[in-house]
C-alpha cells in the first residue's frame, strides 16, 4: 500500500521547494495592472493569560473609505461589537498618541497608542512608524507596529509578565480590479510569503477566463474554464506545513451586481499537518501551532 506523505506530494504544490512544484517552471508575470486596494483588515489573535491561563479572543480591524480611516478592537467570540475605536482621518484625529482603560468581562484592559509617524501604504493598515499595545490585567496581551519594542520599554515595567499570543485568522477585504497582492505569514517560526491572485480574460488573450495564484513568484494554481470551475481547492505545502487552498467565483459571473469572490489560505490541524515528521516531533510540534487561516473577500469593480 501506498504511504500517506506519496499520496500528499502527488497532488499537493510545494511552495518551499521549486524541484518539487509541479508549476515551478511557470513564475507569476509582474503584472501590468495596479493591485486592488484594501478598504478592511481584520486580524483574530488568541491570548492566554500567563497567570491565569485565562484565554480571550481579541479582534483588531483597520478600515478606509472616502470619508474615514480608523480602527477598532473588539472582544470575545462577537467582532462587531468593539471596545475601543479610534477614527484616524487625518483631519478629525488629534489624539494620534494616547492611552485608555476600559473594563470588559471581569478584566482590566489598557491601550497605549502613537500613530502620529504612522506610514501607510495603500490599505487601511499602517506598514511602519507606529505601535498599539495591549495590556489585559496587567500582562502585556497584543503587540503590534515596528516601534513596540521601544514603546514596551519606556511605558511597561521589565517585570511584567507577557501572554502567549497567537494569530487565528486575517480577513482582508478587496475592491478594484481582479489582481489582488498581500502578504501572509502562515505559522510563527515561518517566513512572510507574497501573495498574488490574478484573473485574466478575454482582453489578455484567453478565450475564457483563467485564475491564477502564486506565492513568492512560483505559480502555486492555474485554473482554466474558469466560468465553469469557479469552485474548487488544491493542497500546497508551505513552510513544511499543508495548506488548503480554496476558492470561490461564483458571484464573479453569477451575481456580479453585488457578489464578492472568495479565496482561503487553511493550515491544516492535526497530525496530517507535517506528514514527514516522525510521531514524537509531531505531537510536540502541535502543542505550540495554531491553526491559520487567511480570507481575501474580492469585490471586482471594474
């Protein structure tokens, strides 16, 4: 009988290993179209207490529109319910630095922020010149921006204990064009990967519409007849872990007035997650991985 890891690698697209890739030879084209534009990034993290091993949810958004540009935290298994906001259009946003206590499900919970350097890019989220710190009864739960580090040593006490943080998921909402870049780190010990998905069609020469998607210039998926295969999934290896990638069109062709395509980056779970390993490396390896799971909703505007 055939091993697990032969029947894996037969129909899964290694990523980390160009020999190994069935499209290794098939890099992504820099495109000539401008990427779609982030108008929504969520981000999930788990935390745990290191005190209390009590464990929380805690959910960070930033968003852009015509009028407004800000962030949110919320809390809990409910992310549309937040507990802090801050409205960082550059024209009503004063208090660009700052600090606040709330108090939420029987826990004290401090924010610490300086976004008056903040450098963006073209989405909602700052790409560097900033910090916003999370202090959830007294233990430093959620870090986040280049300057956190210096942020945590001039306004946190060396004493003070730290969680244990894990990014859940990341949502990213789209609009523009059917060319979407971004970039995901899909384990803790793992490297950040570029991401790129492209729909291309008639005007580019395909007598129907073809997606492909990449990861780090290697042609991961490339699904012709697209009208007809606008759902589907294909099994990657990145970073040493397998990954479910998914992908769903339908609204694209189907209900374009108001229908968003969806595509999911799912680490898998479980023992099946590193196939090569020997038992005892797996077991101990899964004591410390979370799950990840990345979701890109694109509306196609044009």
């Amino acid at each position: 009988m055939r091993d697990i890891v032969s029947c894996f690698s037969e129909n899964a697209v290694n990523v980390s290993y160009a020999s190994c890739s069935s499209y290794s030879n098939n890099a992504c084209i820099s495109p000539s179209l401008t990427p779609s534009v982030q108008f929504s990034v969520t981000s999930l993290y788990k935390i745990i207490l290191s005190s209390t091993q009590k464990q929380l949810l805690i959910t960070v958004t930033w968003c852009k529109n015509h009028s407004a540009q800000g962030l949110s935290i919320g809390f809990g298994d409910d992310p549309t319910t937040a507990a802090f906001k801050l409205n960082t259009n550059t024209r009503l946003f004063r208090k660009k630095k700052g600090g606040k206590l709330i108090e939420s499900d029987n826990s004290k919970i401090e924010f610490f922020w300086d976004l008056s350097n903040a450098k963006y890019d073209i989405g909602p989220e700052p790409v560097d010149g900033f910090y916003f710190l999370v202090i959830v009864d007294s233990e430093i739960s959620l870090v986040l921006g280049d300057m956190a580090e210096e942020a945590v040593t001039k306004k946190i006490k060396a004493t003070t204990p730290v969680a244990k943080v894990a990014l859940i998921s990341r949502r990213e909402h789209c609009s523009g064009n059917t060319l979407y870049s971004t970039k995901a780190q899909f384990c803790d010990s793992g490297n950040s990967h570029d991401i790129l998905i492209k729909c291309c069609g008639e005007s580019e020469g395909f007598k129907s519409p073809v997606l492909s998607i990449c990861i780090d210039k290697k042609m991961v998926i490339r699904v012709k007849r697209l009208k007809w295969n606008f759902r589907g999934n294909q099994t990657i290896f990145v970073d040493g872990l397998l990954v479910d990638l998914l992908w769903d069109v339908h609204d694209w062709f189907f209900n374009p007035a108001s229908g968003n395509a969806v595509f999911m980056f799912r680490t898998r779970s479980g023992l099946d997650s590193r196939l090569w390993l020997e038992e005892k490396l797996v077991q101990r390896d899964q004591k410390e991985k979370a799950e990840f799971s990345l979701l890109i909703y694109a509306c196609k505007s044009t």
